[in-house]
C-alpha cells in the first residue's frame, strides 16, 4: 500500500503536466524540406520591446526560415530591444506538449537567441543559464531560460531560432519545486519532484520575455 500510494502521488503531477496533444508529423515533414524565405536580417521584421514585456508568440509551419550557418535553417521570430542604460534580463520560455500518446512522447521548443547590434550585424548567441522546469502559471510545464543584457554589450535586437541539433535532442531534470512529503503507513516520506523528459521540437508556442533583474 505505502509503495502504491508512492507510485500515485508521483504519477498524478506527471499527468497533470501534459497538454493537449498535436499532431508532429506534418511540422517535422516541413522542418526536413524547409528553404530560407528570408536571406538577411535586414529582410526580417523586428516587433519593439520594451522593459518589462511579455510577448506570447510560437513557431508554426509556414512562419519565415532563416539560414543560421552552422546551426542550419530554422523558423524564426525577431525583436527590437531597448537601449540597456542599465542590466534587464532576457528570457525564453516554452511549454511542453504531448505529440503522441503511444508511446506518450513529450516535446518542447529548445530555442536559442542570437543578439545583434544596432546596425543588425551579429554579435553573438546569448549566453543562457542552465534551462530551468517549473509549472508555470499551473497549466503545464514550462521550460525557460535566461540571459543577462547589459550596456556594453551593445545589443538592440535578438533573433530566437532552434538550432538543427536541438530538434529530436532528448532533455531531462527533475521539476523545480515539484517535490513534497506523502504519508503513508504512518509514516512522512520526502518525495522528490517529477522528473522531466522531452524532446526538442521544431515548432511550439513561446514567450519572449523582458524584465528587471530580481532583487538581492
């Protein structure tokens, strides 16, 4: 009984954490036999963000493709930032969603960000944190990461794309703040978080995200 209460107890956040399924195929179809649409970052069309913003946004099949060189062509979303007087934090956050239900797979948009200067010439990816899984707002798990814009980098606009080899990669964790104490046959037992496991997706909703540094 105690391990079956164990077993119910992890697997109901598991359960709770899968959205609603889509279909993969025809993306991944139009992700092998995609053509850039768009050959330079002047031709992209830059949304302006301010700080603090949130901008919901996602990568579908017939969004603009891009050739990024060694990373290879992927969908593409492109803003303007502010001039940084002072550090604002930069982050992309994605949602997991279940693409097929047997085997139930799970998958997320694993995008990186290249940062380019006020004359839209590179300079360089955005030096993420480690991605970071919670539950978001409570519906579903939201993976994130995060970067730190400051003034001398010279940054005024980012593109956010998903390299070649994040497509398929299998990520894995344990959900931040997931955990908690069962009690069962009489006794209160530590329960780790659920443990997180995806693949990365060629398309996907995401959130670009603008903000102040947290307080120390």
């Amino acid at each position: 009984m105690i391990f079956r209460a164990l077993f119910l107890l992890l697997l109901l956040p598991l359960v709770a954490g899968c959205n609603k399924g889509i279909d993969m195929a025809p993306a991944m179809t139009a992700w092998q036999d995609m053509t850039p649409s768009v050959t330079s970052f002047d031709e992209m069309k830059f949304t302006p963000v301010q700080v603090p913003a949130v901008v919901a946004d996602k990568f579908a099949v017939g969004n603009p493709v891009f050739d990024f060189g060694s990373d290879g062509t992927s969908y593409f979303r492109a803003y303007a930032l502010p001039e940084a007087a002072s550090p604002y934090v930069l982050e992309v956050t994605s949602d997991r969603a279940q693409y097929s239900c047997v085997p139930c797979t799970m998958g997320t948009l694993m995008p990186d960000v290249l940062l380019l200067d006020a004359d839209k010439k590179p300079i360089g990816k955005a030096a993420f944190q480690k991605p970071a899984v919670d539950y978001g707002d409570g519906e579903g798990l939201r993976r994130y990461v995060w970067t730190t814009i400051t003034p001398e980098m010279g940054a005024r606009h980012a593109v956010v794309y998903t390299p070649r080899a994040s497509i398929g990669r299998e990520e894995t964790g344990y959900i931040a703040g997931g955990g908690g104490v069962a009690y069962a046959g009489g006794l209160f037992i530590p329960v780790p978080g659920p443990y997180y496991k995806s693949t990365g997706m060629p398309i996907g909703s995401m959130r670009f995200v603008l903000r102040l540094p947290e307080s120390e």
